[in-house]
C-alpha cells in the first residue's frame, strides 16, 4: 500500500528540531555563563585586600640551629607617599615600561595577554609577559613567586578585588610605595633618596626613567654595579614613553644624552639589619619551598627556626670584611665573591655571605644567584665518582699525552704533559687531558648522569666532553656546589641544603617545617670515602695546600676558568670547594663583569686561601673529627710528580702503546688499560 506522506512533509518537523535544539544550547550557554559570572564575583568578593591599608603587624623573629633568637625582622617600610607627591612623569614612565595599558583596563588586560600569547608561540619560549601593574600588586602583597596555574587564578581574582575597591590613582600609588627598587630601597621614597638624595617630588624625567627601568630587574639592573645595563633599561623606558606619546623627540633626546647622575657612594647598609645575605636566603626559600610572600616574612609577624650559626655568620662576614683576605681588585671595580657552609649531616646552611663591601638588603647574593662555570671542581662529580662506581681505583693509569677528539683538544694547565699517570696524581695535581679521555671512556651519560644525581642540573648543550673540566653552559651558585660536595663527606648521601627546619605563627601553630628524612642516596659509601682519600691529597700535596687546616683533615677540589684572550695567564673564575667531616665549604671569586682589563691574574691558590680562612674561624670551637677510612686507598706518594715534559718521546709513546692495544678505550672500563696494568703488575710481583 502506497503511502500517503510525502517525504518533503518532514523537513518543517527536522527544521522545529534543530531550532529547538539550537535554542536549547543557547539557553544552556547562556545559563552556563551566568552561572560563571556569578561564581567569579563571589569569589571576588571573598577576597580580602585590606592589607594594603593597614599598618605593619608585629616583627618576624628568626632563631638559629639552637632554637636562640638572634634576630628580628622589623623593616620600616619607606614611608609612603600619596598620589600628589608623585610626579606625572614618574607614573608615565611606569606604566610605560610595565602597563601601557593601565588606565584603561580593570585589572587584567585582555589585549596584553593576547600580544604575549602570541609572541611567546611565534618565539618558541616565553619572551613576553601579561601581568598588569595591578596584579603585580597583588602578587607582591599576597601571593608566593610560583609559576602556577592555581597562582595566577587568585592573581587575577585578588587584581579584579583591588580593582573595585581602589581607583586607578591609589592603585599606582600603593604599587610605588610597595615596590622594591634594589640596594635596600623598598618603596619610591626609599628610592629616591638612595639614588638621587633627593625627595620624590623633585626627581627629573631620566631619573624617573631609570628608577622604573630597575623595577624589572632591581639586582641586574643596579646603576652602581651594573651602570651601563642600567642606562640601557632607562632609554628603553624613554623610547618607550616616546612611543606612547608622552614625550616628544627633543625631551627624548636630551633625555638619552644625561649621564645617570646617581649619588657617588652606594647605602652604607641594610639598614642595620643582620646577617643580610643570610636572611635573603631564608627569604628566597620560604617563597620556593613553603609557597610564602616576602611581605609574609618579613611583615607576617612569624617565628622562623633555621639552620644558622650565628658564631659561623659572623666569622664569615668577618673574614669577608677583610680586604687583605683577597687579591687586589683593580681600581674600579672590585673583585668579589660568594662562600657558603653547610653541615653534609643535615644539610644546614651553617653560613652564608653573598659578597664584599657593602651588604644592602635584598641586593645580588653570590653564594646563591650566580651562576659561573665552576671549572675542575666538576671532575670528582663528573668523572671520578663514576670511574670509582665502574671499578677504576685510584692506582689505575692513563696517559696524559696530546688528544684530538673531532676538534676538541684538552690542554693541562701551562701546556705540558706528564706521560702515564694514576688517576690519584690526575686528580691532585687536576690533569685536564686525563680528566677528558676518562669520561671518553666512561660516555658522556655516565657524566651527566652523576652530576644529576648530585644535584646539579645540567642542559643539553653541556652534553660534551667538556663536561669533564666543568665547561658548563649555564654554570652553577656556591650553594649548589656545597650540596654536591657533601655526598663525599656524608658517605654518599645528599641532604638538600636549606636554612629553614620550621616555621610558626606568634601563637605557635606550625605554618611549615622542613622534612629531615629527605636524604638521597648517590653513590655507594665506599665510593665516597675513597673519593675523599684522593680529594684529602689534593689538600696535602696538590693543587689545594693553601686550603689546609692546621690539625685538621680537609678534602676538597679547586677550580679555574681561563679568561679568553690572555695566553692562559688569567682566570674569569677562581674556584675551591673543600671539607671536614662536619663543614662543606664552597668558595668563588671573580669580578662581576669581566673584560681584558678585568680578570684574576692570580693562582688557584686564592679561594683555598680564603676557605681556609673561613674554615679555620667557623670551625674554631667544633670538635677535630677524621674522615672514615676505606681499604685499598692509595697511599701518598712521597713524591708524586712525574717528571714534566712539553710532549711524550714519540719512542717512549710507541712503546707505551704498544705494551697494551687496551689503552685504546672501548665502551666500558674493562676494557681499560689502568686496571690491566695493575693486574699485570701483581701478577708479576707474585711470580
């Protein structure tokens, strides 16, 4: 039977469908985003900015490792300035170089999110941020530093709080007076007067220009260490401002022309506080570890225990208050350093200096922020742990001779060669070639792997031989090499380094505390002792004797990097690394800026000279411990030095190699010409 429904009867029916089905998601969109606003303004208004008004709460007190207060945090803030005092000029150069768009926004732009969004993709990596001046604010006042998704919500809920409750005018005005200028300077009036002497209300175009070029970068960008990267930020500032129209070509120009003009003499300190470098450490860890804010510490009225002796501290700031105690710094420029001490036991940060002269608050910190190629300190960490791991002993043999590895040619120190050599006397007297062709032998992953399990966090362009002689592309702080160094003082075990064990309100609920079983094993104790046997000669016979401790045993490692241009006869950095069996000590030295009229012309022998200053004063009322011993050590040669020569005999050499095709390393060290060598020799003996 033929049906009576024609197919073209439908569509007005499957038509009806699709719009309700369309109208239902519009609906649903619509209730969706409702629903979303409304949840976003009640969590907007359960954020509570108040803080921005109110008066310092009580101090925060600090204790050392034995529970005694020594100090407490009462940083007068600048005094602030209101919004008349500001001149128009300073705030257009804020908000040029740091939210062009302030005044238009309501606390998070939109426009600028995008800009960097797209920058950073086209880029590869992150060359542009979004952060209004807004939520700047309230990541400086209320939020840790982390980088994460959860952070940058309460950022932008807290922006849009500040936004509602404040105008525009206060906004800035709160954003100046919190801010951090560097050299000890917290808020624009602080800043002011340390640069300039001057009060806010007079500071000219280019000084408003450069004190808003620093806000970026406060340490790197410091007029008094670093004058020309300073003057290079504050015409980006102008050129900024030109751009936006706030400034025509001839301001501009007359602008870019002025010297910085800044006050002769940096602040003479921190003002007064204790122990500054010590304290910008505990204030660096409480943001990464614990997730606090650096007004929480220093205003949060908090008690913090940390790992700090305080007798340490200052036998350190002592010796680092000594200009006799390093070499002569040129006349412009002085030659500075970073030490820090640290128990391989707990890893305590005992003792920590972050630089000489001058110590403002919160100013560039050596033993933590650098980064420097930390030269043949890398070799026990690199090479010899995981020889050692692999069955080599100190007695095994290479030879130190000229090498060629597709263009890579490892030179010793002054050129010359010293034919077959036990890796004990390649460590003692620090032999480079020796040092290269062992991690040849061992693959360049045996050493990336060990340094990574020492801590240090190494990136694919260090992935080469020059691994071996510390040839590291972003370089390594103090404080990272003291923790490497404490696996060999603590049997093969790595406590992370940290200055905070606890931390309390003033009614002594725990906010936070560190965890003391977090220790990582990194190499098997017998490693570690017989790697500490080999670094004690350095001290006793090589390279390292300027570190050693009167009736005390030290074991440690120095370390140079060549400054280019100079024939071998200057050194960039200045290295020495050492122990007891309860003291890590790191050392470097260098200047801040090296160029051909800026590098050490000194020995290796100056940072063990100062660890053995710094050492012998910290460790004056400790008790004298001896490292455990191993079996099968080497002994100390009573004359371990070989004979120098400029090159091998080429007969000797053919000899040498001839004796055994093994020295030609394969792929893993029984195949080794050291350890054979041995055997053949005991063999030997025997018959």
């Amino acid at each position: 039977m033929r049906s009576n429904i024609h197919p073209k009867s439908r569509r007005p029916k499957t038509v009806w469908k699709w719009k309700q089905t369309l109208i239902a998601l519009m609906l649903g969109a619509t209730v969706l985003v409702i629903a979303c606003i409304l949840i976003f303004n009640i969590l907007v208004a359960r954020q509570n900015v108040s803080l921005l008004e109110e008066p310092l709460p009580a101090s925060t007190i600090v204790y050392d490792q034995d529970k005694v207060e020594v100090l407490r945090l009462s940083p007068s803030k600048a005094e602030a300035v209101s919004y008349d005092s500001l001149p128009e000029q300073l705030i257009e150069a804020v908000v040029a170089v740091e939210d062009k768009r302030f005044f238009e926004h309501s606390g998070t732009d939109l426009q600028g999110i995008g800009r960097a969004l797209i920058a950073n993709l086209s880029s590869g990596r992150t060359v542009q941020g979004a952060s209004t001046i807004t939520q700047q604010l309230a990541k400086n006042v209320f939020l840790s530093q982390e980088r994460t998704w959860t952070r940058k919500w309460k950022e932008l809920l807290l922006a849009e709080k500040i936004e509602r409750n404040y105008n525009k005018q206060q906004i800035i005005t709160f954003y100046l007076n919190q801010i951090y200028f560097g050299e000890g300077a917290w808020g624009i009036k602080r800043a002011a007067e340390v640069y300039y002497g001057k009060p806010v209300n007079e500071l000219t175009l280019p000084e408003s220009a450069l004190l808003a070029g620093i806000i970026k970068a406060p340490s790197a960008l410091s007029p008094y260490r670093h004058p020309n990267e300073a003057k290079a930020r504050r015409n980006v500032v102008l050129q900024l401002m030109k751009d936006q129209g706030k400034i025509d070509q001839a301001t501009y120009a007359s602008s870019i022309a002025e010297q910085l003009h800044i006050l002769d003499s940096k602040p003479a300190s921190s003002n007064g506080m204790k122990y500054p470098y010590y304290i910008d450490q505990m204030i660096r860890e409480a943001g990464e570890k614990f997730g606090l804010t650096q007004n929480e510490v220093l205003y949060g009225g908090l008690r913090f225990y940390t790992t700090l002796n305080s007798q340490m501290q200052e036998a350190v700031e002592r010796v680092y208050a000594q200009d006799s105690n390093f070499p002569t710094s040129s006349s412009d420029q002085l030659i500075q350093s970073g030490a820090v001490l640290v128990d391989p036991r707990d890893g305590g940060i005992r003792a920590l200096v972050g630089g000489r002269g001058e110590q403002p608050f919160r100013s560039f910190n050596r033993a933590v922020q650098l980064k420097r190629q930390p030269g043949s300190t890398m070799k026990p960490i690199s090479v010899y742990t995981p020889a050692l791991e692999r069955g080599y002993s100190p007695d095994d043999t290479l030879i130190d001779e000229p090498v060629n590895f597709n263009g890579y040619q490892p030179q010793n120190a002054g050129g010359s060669y010293h034919g077959e050599v036990s890796i004990y006397e390649s460590v003692i007297h620090s032999y480079n070639v020796p040092a290269v062709k062992l991690l040849n032998e061992l693959g360049i992953d045996a050493g990336m792997e060990s340094a990574n399990r020492f801590g240090l966090e190494l990136t694919d362009a260090d992935r080469n031989l020059g691994l071996a002689l510390g040839g590291l592309q972003e370089g390594v702080s103090p404080l990272e090499m003291a923790e490497a160094f404490s696996v060999f003082a603590n049997d093969g075990t790595r406590i992370p380094a940290h200055a905070i064990t606890r931390i309390e309100t003033a009614d002594g609920e725990i906010v936070a505390e560190h965890d003391p079983d977090d220790g990582i094993s990194v190499t098997d104790p017998t490693v570690a002792r017989t790697m500490t046997s080999m670094l004690e000669g350095v001290v006793t016979e090589g390279t390292g004797v300027a570190a050693a401790l009167e009736g005390r045993q030290v074991a440690g490692k120095t370390g140079t990097t060549e400054m280019p241009g100079t024939g071998g006869e200057g050194m960039k950095d200045n290295w020495f690394v050492g122990y007891t069996p309860q003291l890590v000590g790191a050392v470097w030295l260098g200047y801040d800026r090296t160029d051909a009229s800026h590098y050490l012309t000194t020995t290796s022998k100056a940072a063990a000279a100062v660890f053995r200053k710094l050492m012998s004063e910290a460790l004056i009322d400790e008790p004298i411990m001896n490292f455990p011993k191993v079996p099968g050590t080497a002994k100390k040669n009573d004359n371990p030095k070989k004979q120098e020569k400029s090159k091998p005999d080429k007969k000797d050499k053919k000899d040498k190699e001839s004796k055994s095709d093994d020295n030609k390393h394969g792929n893993g060290p029984e195949k080794g010409k050291g350890r054979d060598k041995k055997k053949e020799k005991e063999k030997d003996k025997d018959d």
